[in-house]
C-alpha cells in the first residue's frame, strides 16, 4: 500500500487520518508493506516531508505489515542522521523496516542540499553504502565541528542486521541496472511511461543482476498503481475523476520543474497534458472499479516481471469509500495469488472509526453535562415553548402565504413560508430603550432581547440575578435581509441597530453579563454551532452560565427570489425531508433562547431542568466535497461520532435523531452520514430502532435559528417522553441508505418506548458553506417544576420600512447598457465590454478600473485587450470565413466584433442586435466612421422576440444567451436565421448546479451542462465543441478594487445625474464578482461553445450531452 496524498491550505484536523486507519485496515487485512515517501515543497505528496516521523506513528498501530521508505531522497538526508532515525523506528515496530532510496529529481528540492544537485546520483551511492555500513555497526569516519575526520557509531542498534533495501527509478535504464548489479530493490511508476516501456527495463534490471553473478529471478520489482477496488463501477469513477486528474495534474506540475522543457510548457500545454495523461492512466495504469475490470491489466503488470504492486489509495477519493474498498483490494490480491476464495472481510469498526488517542475534552461524567435550565421561543404556529409542545403532538404543518404587506405590492417569491406574528412588537421599557432607539434597531436584535428575558423567566430567574456575573452570550445570527429595506441611512443609531457582531453585546449589556459575548454565523449549522460554543466555555470555566440565542426573520423578499432563482427552493413552497418526491426547501423564521449552566451547578441551585447536553461536536467538509456549497456524508458521520465520544454514550443509547432534512440535495448526503456512523459503531442491533424526523416540514428552514429549533424539538421529546413525528415526506426510495440500519423516518409522534432509559437524543445541523454540528441531549435527571408566568410586557408596533425595489425585468440588460454607455464610445477604439481569460491572477489588476479608466492603466488595457482578442481567435478558430458572407451578433454592444471581422474580411456584411437604445446609436457612430455603413448595420432590437433578417453562415455572441430569459425564442430565432453550413459561436455561462441559477434581478438566467445541452438539441443545432474557460475568467473577475471603483463609480453617477441607475450597476457589477467565486468552486461554468445544424435525421442530444458532460 502506497501513500502520496497532495498537502493543502490552510491546514486542517485529520490530515493523516485515512493513513492511520488505512494503515491499521490493511495490517489487519493481511498487506505486506507500507510504502512511506519523502516529499518536499510542492502540493503533490507534500503532506509526506518526513517518512521516519510518519513510520513511528504507524508503527504504534500495525503489528505485522513491513513500514517501507518509499522513497529516502538521500542527497537531502546526511546518512548518519538516516542511519539513527530508522534503526530507531526499526526498534519500535519490532524489526519491520525496509529502506527505500532515491536520488530525487526537483531543483526546488534541493534548497535543502544546493551543493548535491548536479551530483545527486553519486551522492546518493555513496550513502547508500555508508547508511548499511552503519546500520551494520560499523564505525564509519565523519568530521567534527573541529574539523577533524572522527570515527562515527550510530545508535539504538536496530533489531535487524540488514534491511532490505529499494531504489526509486522510473525512466531511466542505468538506475535500474545499478539497483540489479548491487542486488537491491525496485520500486517503479507509470507516470511518464507505459507498462512496455518499464518491462523493457525490468529486463535490464534482472540481466544486470545475472551479470553481477546474482540470481536474476531474485529481488522484488514493485510497480506504483492508483487503487480503489470496490464493486460499484460508477461510485468508484465518479468517486476517483476529479481527484485523480489533481493528482496528474499536479505531478506533471511538480516533475515539469525538473526539465527546462517542463517549466517552457504554458499553461494550456500543461492542461492538455493533463487530461491525456489522466485519461490514459485511468484505463491503462490504475486498478478501478470492480475485480472483473482489473484483472487484464494485473496479467500486464505480471507479464511484464512485476513481482507486487504497490497500490497508492489515498489520491483524493473520499475516506469512508477509500477504507470500503479496502476488502475488495484484499479479496484481489488474494484471488491473485492463489488464496482460497472468502467473503471480503470489513474493515474493523475501531479502525474504520478512526479509534486513536483523542484531544477533544469528554464529557465523561457530571463535570461535563450542562443543564438546559431555561427556554423560549417564537415559531412557526408556536408564539411559545408549550404551544410548541402541543404542535409537536398535532404534527401539522405551519407553513403559510407570507403576511400581507409584508413584501410591498408585488408578487412574493414564496408561496409559502413559516412565518411568525412578532416582528413588528417588542417592549423597549425593560432594556431602558427609548421608542426612537428601538425603532432604528433590527427587529433581529429587539427579538432576541425580549427572548432573552423570557428564557432567564422560565428558569425562575430576575435578570438582576445575573447581574455583574460571567454569564456568557453567545448569538446565531447571520441574516442580512433587514438591509434590504429601505432604512434611513441619516439617523445615528441605525449604525448600532443594525450591526450583528453587537447582537450578543447588546443582551451582555442589557443585562450586565460579564462573560464571553459572541455572534456565531455558519448558515443553518449556526445554533448548533452557538451551543457547542457555550458548552466549551462551560467546561472550560470561561463562564458560570451561557445564555444561547438565534434569530432568524423573512425581511427581503429578494433574498428569496434569490435562492428560488439557485433552484434551492421548493416548486410550491413545501418541504418534503427525505422523500422520493422532494424538490427543495420551504423558509422559515423564529427566534430561540436557552439557558444553560454546568448540570452540578444546576442541581445545586435547584435549578428546573429541561434536559442535559451530554456532549457535541463541530466540524468541516474541508475539500471533500468537491465544492463549497455541497455537504459530505463522511464529515457529518465524523461530527456525529465525535458528539457520541464527546457525551461518552453509543449510538445503541439514542432513541431519537432530529435531522437537518430540509428536502433538498443534502438530505440523501444526511442519509448516507447516518448510516456511515452506525457502521463506524460497529453495526449495532438496535431492537426498537431509532426514531428519525424533521422539523422544517412543518416549520421551514429557519436559517440561523434552525439548529435551535431542532435542538427545543429534541429537549422536549426526551423531556416529555414522546417522539417527534414528521410533518410530511418521509416515503423514501426502497435502496435509500438507511434501508439495512436501524434508523425510520417517524411520521407520526408516539410514546418513547417505555424500556428506554434515560431518553436521549441526537440534534444534526449542517451550513451551506460546510460546517456540520451535531448535539446529544438526554432526559433531565429529575422532573421539571411547573415554569412561572412569563414577565408582563406592553410591546409597541415598529412597522417595517418597504422594501426596497430593484430593477428586474426584460428592461434590466438594455438599463445597465444604457448605463455603462458613454459619450465617448462614440468614438471607435477596440473596446469589447466582456470578460477575458487570464491563464493566471496577475497581481494588481483590477478588471474594473481597467475597464472603466484605460487610459490610466495602459498596461492591464494592453493585457486585457490581448486576452480578449485571444478569447476571440479561439471561439472564431474553426470558422472558415472565406465562406461566410453574411454574420450576426445577438448581442453586439458598441459593435466592435462586427466592425473588427468586416475589416478582416471585406466580403462580410454584418447586423448586430442590442437592447440598449445608448449603445445602438453609439455603434452606428462608429460603423459609419469607419465607412462600414454599407456593410454592417446595429439595431436597437431583443434578440429573443424580433425576428432576425435573413439567413447568416455566423451567428454569434459573447456574453449574452444567458441573459435572456426565454431561451427557447432566442434558439428558434437562431435556428431559423442560421444557414444549413453556418456556425453558431457563443461565449456563455452554464451552471454546475442540478438546477438553473435564475437571477432576473440584475437579467441572469443560466442552464445546467444537460439542459443547455437539449436546449441546442430541442432547436436541431449540434453542439461540436465546448472549451471551458471558468478557471481563466475567475483569475480575471478576482477584483480587490471592486469596492473602491464602485464608491467612485457611486460619485460619478451623481456628477452625471444618473445617481437613479446606479444601484442597478452596482448590482451588476457585485453579480460578476460573486460569479468569479461561483467558477472558482464549479458552481458555475464559463464556456465557448461551437454549434453547427445537425445532420439531416440525426437526433443531436447524445452528442450534446457528451460535450457538455465531459467539459
């Protein structure tokens, strides 16, 4: 088994533990050896600088398989100190070491050992010989800091009287003759050869040995190949075809410095390289998938005098399916070799979980668990905790048409929602707030004051109580939509009212709290998140008490409209948890507060417990899921074992599990944790299974205060003895991933089965941006006093300012090109207002200021305008002009395309189409200063309703189907004015997302890879080519001036009169630079796209699909 994993920033926990547990898996499993390499300097393998260090932690969990170097760059490594630190790794794994040297081949390695560079392979031969000489016991001379040659005897003497020893080669002839003639080793690679290459010198290497008077079928070649054995096909290539191509890609980077040729190549050489060199690898060079699909290149491996191979498994798969393939691997290598067939053995449930040391603090004992002595709350149907109990017990849904008035005239982008009545009232007088102060507070802060007060209530306490005590606040709190009404921005105490890191100060103040006091934003994980904060602070004696709060409110109807528009949102506003028949979340809003304390101190005080935390638990998807916004089953099960630990209780012990189930992508990825953390205890029997259930059915998605929320279902549930039920969804596929677990959705509430004691229950929450966090609670240790009456209140109403409106609408492109068009541009220059592919970030370049003051940047305009021209040589590359006579631009802004081809080609006659009137006249300055009137014409014209004038062999746009909303008229119109031999040439977005990005609010809709796929198809147009650009337009779009140039622009527009279009612009300019971020992580796609008509009878949408799949 072969180790090379790339190193990542910024670091992150758990970098090594796949090695540890697919270490002690493949002890267990029988493996012979453990390759350890030494890497330097460069992501690829950088996680393995030092392979002694990572041995001696190996050692401790193995107790049979071989711990190999694999391999020593020696020349970096003085032999005395190699010579030390493996006798000594010899000694703690009992004698298991073999050594495994190379002479390295990276320059940049080398800054380690500058002087060793040129003459690394003599170097490296002559402390081969002193390593074995000392390994041996052997006095061996070295000079002293006096300068004199001293005689040198290493110790601990190792347990072995010679190791085995390998060397590294994988090109070169002579480096396997010398390892034949000195009767060593080989270890080898495919990585810049094919398997007929390395027989040839598999065959030099056992002539080398017969030569030197050895036996030439003794020593081992082992041969390096990539490994994920398991019988789900399309799991494992799904599984290995990004990580893999990183892999490729970033050897080729790192090995390209070693060569003048390597570090000449540019960066679309390195590209295709990449992907060729990926694509042959996969199918000739790596063990994937099933055994049946690795059996015929094994027979090459063994044909070729391979004698074992090393299988590298932890390229970038994820964990949990690297550990279960691991007895699939097994099972190959012993059908291989002869072995009578078994049943492949699972990976022991301790390894599997990673059973080693832990430095999380447990929660073993009292000294741990912390009492919920208080709690309030508004939701959805529930102004309070009892009405909350009793909508537990109807189990119906509250989810509603959103209150009238609440978003101005216009339609809502919700047809439902969980709404509560509370908004607009709050009681000022207890905080010692003046009306006028109140009303220029976020109605976020005002409700979670009047929580505040109602929990401390609830657990019979006066504020003044408190007073002048360490009682910590700690706030989830991360909405904005407050911002989008329209405040006035002239009153003083707005600032404070709206600022949410004072949230949490503002209940300290309040009522005069001296502990920590801190806002807690992780999307929907936030109040999950916020508990295990106070939890810390507990045991940690930060605090004596923590007051936990969360809110979250419906403020912007544009926040939704967004969110509708990423096809995150249910069709008709409802939310289904795990369900065939799911189609996105419902929202929801509520506030929450909750008092906790250490539960010693509770029962001391003869405080009323609702329930006791035992334990919890945070974490992060990390890269493991590939994007930002994806959550990672195996993460989750990690965060939920975690929390299991933390408590000290098994999961055998949780009767119940309130979910995350928000009815959308995630849910399945919730599924697949679950059923991941039963398999990592081991697969416990559970006889009355576990109770499943969500509450966002009947509540919504309460964003930051959902975690909460779910946490209040969870206490009153082992508090009152009776398990949640589930609104509505629930009726999963019959292969879901809890179908062999213990775990059921629980559609209806009923009594927890009465066997069960204590009660106790899991909370999971997870974040958009990839924090998970889990929560165990367990019944109170006694039964709960009756709670006092809350505090009396008299609330005022503080309406809600309107919203405020933004342009949206046909209208929006043709405004915002009104906008940006100037006076000036009448006046022809080559100036193309899109984007442009930089193959690299280049420092200091701001794509704004460059396009909006060129003459003050002539160097970046000279770089842009360069990289546009090259964008176009390439989306123009396989059009054959001599036979085109007629083009159209769909969207030609100032018509310079159209102006810049009809000066390349005079046979060409152009029409270019624009909505924007200031644009149409600007372009047609320009074409008849440059005489083209006769041959190109600019109409101010929608290129999805009007029809196009004649038929064109070139039909062509950048930057301009995805703003247009009816995509289907746009296509018929293409397809009816395009030529049986023409071209169709666009520069677009697409999105990586399952469902259309729907932005109408600064005119952007955008179609997944397989609808903008059968869109072309739908309209008889092949698609022929697709180059995608994403990473080269999201190093241009990385804009560090954005905010600047805006403030400037903001001024501007105020100078011009046109101070009215410029929150249009703004929103515009924001959407791109939230589109950069959106490519960087694949959530969106910028492509050139080269169509032609389809063939006469032939059906183009297999085709498509294939181009727009593999792009």
């Amino acid at each position: 088994m072969f180790f090379a994993a790339s190193a990542e920033q910024p670091p992150a926990a758990g970098l090594y533990d796949l090695v540890k547990r697919a270490a002690a898996a493949a002890d267990r499993l029988g493996f012979t050896a453990l390759w350890l390499p030494e890497r330097h300097f460069h992501r690829f393998g950088g996680a393995y600088p030092a392979p002694a260090v990572l041995g001696a932690a190996l050692a401790g969990l193995t107790e049979n398989i071989r711990l190999r170097a694999g391999s020593i760059t020696l020349p970096l490594n003085p032999s005395i100190r190699v010579a030390e630190a493996w006798a000594m790794l010899d000694n703690l794994s009992q004698g298991r070491v073999e050594l495994g040297f190379g002479s390295g081949w990276s320059p940049n390695d080398f800054v380690l050992a500058p002087d060793c560079f040129a003459g690394r392979k003599a170097v490296m031969q002559q402390r081969i010989d002193e390593v074995r000489r000392l390994w041996r016991g052997e006095s061996v001379p070295f000079r002293n800091g006096e300068g004199n040659d001293i005689a040198v005897r290493t110790y601990p003497a190792p347990l072995q009287s010679e190791p085995p020893i390998w060397i590294s080669a994988t090109g070169n002839p002579e480096t396997f003759q010398w390892a034949g003639a000195q009767g060593f080793n080989v270890l080898t690679m495919l990585l810049g050869g094919t398997l007929q290459d390395t027989a040839e010198r598999i065959r030099l290497y056992r002539e080398a040995r017969r030569a030197a008077g050895l036996d030439p079928a003794g020593g081992r070649v082992a041969l390096m190949l990539h490994s994920l054995v398991h019988p789900d096909e399309a799991r494992v290539m799904d599984a290995v075809r990004e990580p893999f191509t990183r892999y490729v890609r970033d050897a080729l980077d790192a090995q390209r410095h070693a060569s003048a040729e390597g570090r000449a190549l540019d960066e679309a050489q390195r590209e295709k390289m990449a992907r060729y060199a990926t694509e042959r690898y996969t199918r000739s060079a790596a063990l994937f998938g099933p055994a049946a699909n690795c059996r015929a290149l094994l027979r090459e491996v063994q044909e070729a005098g391979v004698d074992e191979v090393a299988c590298l498994i932890d390229f970038g798969p994820d964990d949990a399916l690297v550990l279960e393939g691991l007895p699939h691997l097994a099972a190959l290598r012993d059908e291989w070799n002869g072995v009578p067939a078994t049943p492949p053995r699972s990976v022991p449930p301790d390894v599997r979980d990673g059973a080693f040391p832990s430095s999380r603090p447990r929660g073993e004992g009292r000294g741990g668990e912390i009492a919920i002595v208080g709690m309030s709350g508004i939701f959805p149907g529930a102004p309070d905790m009892d009405a909350l109990a009793a909508g537990l017990a109807a189990n119906q849904s509250a989810l509603v048409p959103p209150p009238a008035g609440r978003y101005g005239a216009a339609r809502p982008a919700l047809a439902l929602g969980g709404f509560i009545d509370a908004v607009e009232w709050f009681d000022p007088e207890p905080f010692r707030l003046a009306p006028v102060e109140a009303a220029a507070m976020d109605p976020h802060q005002r409700l979670l004051l009047s929580a505040a007060r109602r929990c401390l209530a609830d657990a019979g306490m006066r504020p003044e109580q408190l007073a002048g005590s360490a009682t910590g606040v700690f706030v989830a709190l991360y909405s904005d939509s407050y911002a989008a009404r329209a405040v006035d921005e002239s009153e003083p105490l707005a600032a404070t009212g709206r600022i949410h890191a004072l949230a949490a100060n503002r209940i300290s103040h309040a009522f005069d709290l001296g502990g920590p006091s801190e806002v807690i934003a992780t999307a929907c994980s936030s109040g999950l998140v916020a508990v295990h904060r106070a939890v810390r602070a507990l045991r940690q004696g930060e605090c004596r008490a923590a007051l936990v709060g969360a809110a979250s409110l419906l403020l912007s109807d544009g926040e939704s409209r967004a969110l509708r528009g990423l096809g995150v949102l249910s069709a008709d506003g409802r939310c289904r948890p795990f369900d065939r028949a799911a189609d996105g979340q419902a929202r929801g809003e509520g506030v929450c507060a909750m008092l906790l304390k250490p539960l010693d101190a509770a029962l001391a005080d003869g405080d009323p417990i609702h329930a006791v935390i035992l334990g919890s638990a945070t974490n992060h998807n990390g890269g493991a899921s590939g994007t930002l916004l994806l959550p990672n089953a195996n993460r989750q099960a990690a965060c939920m074992a975690e929390a299991l630990e933390d408590a000290g209780v098994g999961l055998a012990s949780v009767g119940y599990v309130e979910a995350h189930g928000a009815g959308g992508a995630g849910d399945h990825a919730e599924l697949a944790a679950l059923a991941e953390l039963w398999r990592r205890q081991g697969e416990p029997r559970i006889d009355a299974g576990i109770a499943l259930a969500s509450g966002k059915a009947a509540m919504g998605s309460l964003d930051a205060a959902g975690g909460l929320a779910g946490l209040a279902r969870a206490v009153l549930a082992v508090r009152d003895g009776v398990l949640p039920g589930q609104a509505a969804g629930g009726d999963l596929e019959a292969d879901n991933p809890i179908a062999a677990t213990p775990f059921r959705v629980n559609l209806q509430p009923r009594p927890w089965p009465s066997a069960a004691a204590p009660r106790r229950a899991g909370v999971h929450a997870y974040g958009l941006g990839g924090v998970n966090a889990h929560v165990i609670v367990q019944a109170p240790p006694r039964e709960r006093r009756a709670a006092p009456p809350p505090p009396p209140e008299r609330p005022l109403r503080f309406p809600l300012a309107p919203e405020a409106g933004t342009a949206a609408g046909d209208s929006v492109v043709g405004d915002f090109y009104d906008y940006v068009t100037r006076d000036g541009h009448g006046e022809f220059s080559e100036t193309y207002l899109t984007l442009a592919p930089f193959p690299q970030p280049v420092p200091g370049f701001s794509w704004t200021r460059t396009m909006q003051e060129p003459s003050r940047h002539p160097q970046h305009h000279r770089l842009l305008l360069e990289k546009q021209r090259e964008m176009r040589a390439v989306a123009f590359d396989p059009v054959n002009f001599s036979k085109v006579r007629r083009m159209l631009d769909i969207g030609c802004g100032l018509g310079t395309d159209l102006i810049v081809l009809a000066e390349a080609h005079p046979q060409l006659e152009g029409v270019g189409y624009t909505l924007s009137p200031a644009q149409a006249r600007a372009a047609q300055r320009r074409i008849q200063a440059r005489g083209l009137a006769p041959r190109l014409t600019v109409q101010n014209r929608d290129s999805a309703r009007d029809r196009f004038p004649g038929r064109f062999e070139l039909i062509f746009g950048f930057e301009v189907a995805h703003h247009v909303a009816d995509k289907d008229a746009l296509f018929a119109n293409i397809a009816g004015a395009l030529a049986a031999d023409g071209h169709v040439v666009l520069a677009d977005t697409v999105a990586g997302t399952v469902a259309p990005v729907d932005l109408r609010e600064v005119g952007s809709h955008t179609l997944p890879r397989g609808d903008y796929a059968r869109l072309f198809a739908r309209h008889g147009l092949e698609i022929v080519d697709c180059v995608d650009l994403s990473r080269e337009i999201a190093h241009f779009l990385a804009d560090p001036q954005l905010d600047a140039m805006l403030a400037d622009e903001a001024r501007a527009a105020g100078e011009l009169g046109r101070t009215g279009s410029f929150p249009l612009a703004e929103a515009v300019q924001r959407s791109w630079d939230a589109f950069g971020q959106a490519l960087s992580e694949g959530l969106m796609l910028y492509v050139l796209i080269h169509a032609r008509p389809a063939a006469p009878g032939r059906d183009p949408l297999a085709a498509n699909l294939q181009v727009m799949e593999t792009t």
